[in-house]
C-alpha cells in the first residue's frame, strides 16, 4: 500500500478509482452455511493466549460483519459454534471468511494475505500433528507388546518427523515474504537449534514492523540465549575426571568436541549411549573427540555406568546434579543433552542426538 500510495503522489494524486487508505480499522466479515447451533467468538492473541473480545451477530442467511480497530500487527481466532477456530493475522487489510459446516475442514480467506499466510501454516500443523499422532499410537502399541526394538525404531522416526518438520516450517516462512505471520510460525521452531535463522527473521520483522510489542518481546528472548547460540564461543569447563585430574573443554582445541550432559541414573541417556559409542569408534581418529560430563551424586554410580557402557572418552563430573557448574553454564535443565563444538572452540550445533548426530558427523568427515 505505501509504495501504491507513493506512486500516486508522484502522479499528483492524479490516480484513478477508489484508494484504500490505512485508517487503522480492518473489517472481519463472511459466509457460514449449513451453520449448527451456537454463536462466532472473536478473540485477541495476547501474550499467545486469546482474550475474548466480542460474539458476532451471523444474519440468517449466514453472513456476519465486524469491525476492528488494528494498530499494530496483531493475531485473532473467530471460534465458529464451538467446534472450528480459524486463525487470522491482521493489520491494515479487511478480510473475508468463509466455511461450510457440512465439510468445516475447508475454510475460505479471502483479503488479507497475512491471513492466508496462517492459514498454510495451520494446514502444515495439522499434517504434522496427524503425522506424530501415528507415531503415538505405534509408541503405546510396542509399549504394550514390550517390544524394545520398535520402541527404538520409533523414537528414531519421531527425530526424523521432528528435524523435518523444522526445515518444512522454514522454508514456509521464507516463502512469506514480508508477511509477519511468520511471527507465529516462528514458535513452531526451536531455538536450540534454529537459532541463526530465528535471530535474521526477527531482526527483519523488527524493521518490517517497528515498535511491535510481540516482536520486541521475541527479540529480547533471543538476546537471553544469544550467548550459548550457535556461532558463539563456548564457555569453558574445567572439572575433574573418576582419577582426580582436571580436565578442560579448551584442552581440546582443534578438534571437533561433543560435550555429552549424561547421568548413570537418566535411561534416555543410557539407551542413547550405544549409539554414541559407535559414532566415537568410527570419527575419533579423524579428529573427533567427547567430553563426558555427568550430572551424577554418586561417584560409584558414576563410574559404574561409564565401564557399564564402554565409555571409552574423557569423562568428568562435579557430582552437583543439576547444580553443576558445567550445566549451570550451558543452562541445562533436561538430559540427555549436547552442544558439538568446532575446531576453534564456537558452538556450532545442539542437542544431536541419533539420526542427527549421525547425520552431522558424516556431513564434517565423510
């Protein structure tokens, strides 16, 4: 709109037709046929959680009319009946609604892009969820039966599902272009491991949409992380192995480092371990080496599941539990967990684990 509202100044207001000017109200209306019983529930997206704001009054032929003062970039939901929400990002473009409750799965925008933009994502989730859904059931099938080598078969698709569903939601988003309904895509993304591409879309919204509460608030979230991101230096750990010699992250400058957060007594750790053994075997004479660090209380413990396991690498521990300094610093709350570091001591990627821990070494040395 400015750049149609710059031509027609260059033109001396000399442009023809009607112009729509932003005058900070955006008009929400529609057509519901073979509607149930009940009422349309406009709502507000406020710190991600909706706020009603008004019922509206749907015609007896279906139609309904509403309008809304906008000063910002903001997110609406129009709950129809109780039984279908449908999604809607607004700032200075009416928009047109559309849905036949004979099939309520196929919803109609028309006006507002950003609008259509939340509705391809909602269409990606849904896909997703059904996808994970599957999983689910398959999950609590081989739980049933005991079948430990599904469970694990299982597990390893939902990483794949999950690695995938992260570069499906990116390139949605780049394929919005300026949209800033790329500000509720961007929840679907973890900032672990999509930091870079998180931080470069939130500066662009920021300069997109200036002065946005949402956006700011987003900002400064990343700005909290920023320094355990990817591409950051990592902060050092110094702390003892089972012998009592002090061992350093930085001794190990030069190589490709993977500091594994683990616990004799943390099953996902223990069942992750085989695999973390047969990457070492086959990457660490190509310069590729592990830093063990144990949230561990018990010293016996800890050493047992080390020969427990055949954890050949350097291991170290404070014996702190959670309140070790190691995971205090890399802000650990959960295990398994890891942060791959390169050859000259920055972070260059998170939480790999299975397929994608394969997947990341083969990409360094293969």
């Amino acid at each position: 709109m400015t750049g149609l509202l710059s031509l027609c100044l260059l033109a001396l207001l000399s442009c023809g037709g009607e112009s729509q000017v932003n005058d900070g109200k955006v008009q929400v209306s529609g057509k519901v046929e073979n509607a149930p019983e009940g009422v349309i529930v406009l709502s507000q997206f406020t710190d991600n959680r909706p706020k009603i704001l008004d019922t509206l009054d749907v015609s007896a032929n279906g139609e309904f009319k509403y309008e809304l003062e906008v000063a910002e970039p903001t997110f609406y939901q129009l709950y129809f009946f109780g039984e279908k929400a449908v999604r809607l990002a607004l700032l200075d473009e009416d928009v047109e609604v559309s849905i036949d409750f004979a099939n309520p799965d196929q919803v109609t925008i028309e006006g507002s892009q950003d609008s259509k933009e939340m509705q391809k994502m909602e269409q990606l989730m849904v896909k997703y969820q059904e996808e994970v859904n599957q999983l689910n059931e398959a999950y609590y099938e081989a739980m049933s039966a005991n079948n430990s080598e599904e469970i694990k078969a299982i597990q390893t698709k939902a990483m794949e599902l999950e690695v995938k569903q992260a570069e499906n939601v990116k390139e949605m988003i780049s394929s919005m272009g300026d949209s800033f309904a790329s500000l509720a895509a961007i929840g679907l993304l973890n900032p672990k491991t999509d930091f870079p591409f998180m931080d470069e879309l939130v500066a662009k919204l920021n300069t997109n949409y200036p002065n946005t509460k949402s956006i700011m608030q987003l900002k400064q979230q990343l700005d909290e992380l920023r320094p355990l991101s990817v591409g950051q230096p990592a902060p050092e750990i110094a702390m003892t192995n089972p012998n009592g010699e002090l061992l350093k992250l930085s001794d190990y400058k030069g190589k490709y480092v993977m500091i594994d957060f683990w616990a004799a007594w943390c099953k996902p750790c223990r069942e992750e371990n085989p695999n973390v053994v047969r990457m070492y075997e086959i990457y660490k004479d190509k310069g590729f080496e592990i830093l063990g660090v144990s949230l561990d209380r018990s010293r016996e413990d800890w050493v047992g599941a080390i020969a427990a396991d055949g954890l050949t690498w350097p291991q170290v521990s404070d014996l702190k539990y959670f309140n070790s300094e190691a995971a205090e610093t890399y802000q650990i709350n959960a295990i398994p967990a890891t942060y791959l570091i390169d050859p000259d001591g920055n972070i260059l990627a998170k939480d790999l684990r299975g397929p994608s821990l394969e997947k990341k070494l083969a990409e360094l040395f293969d």
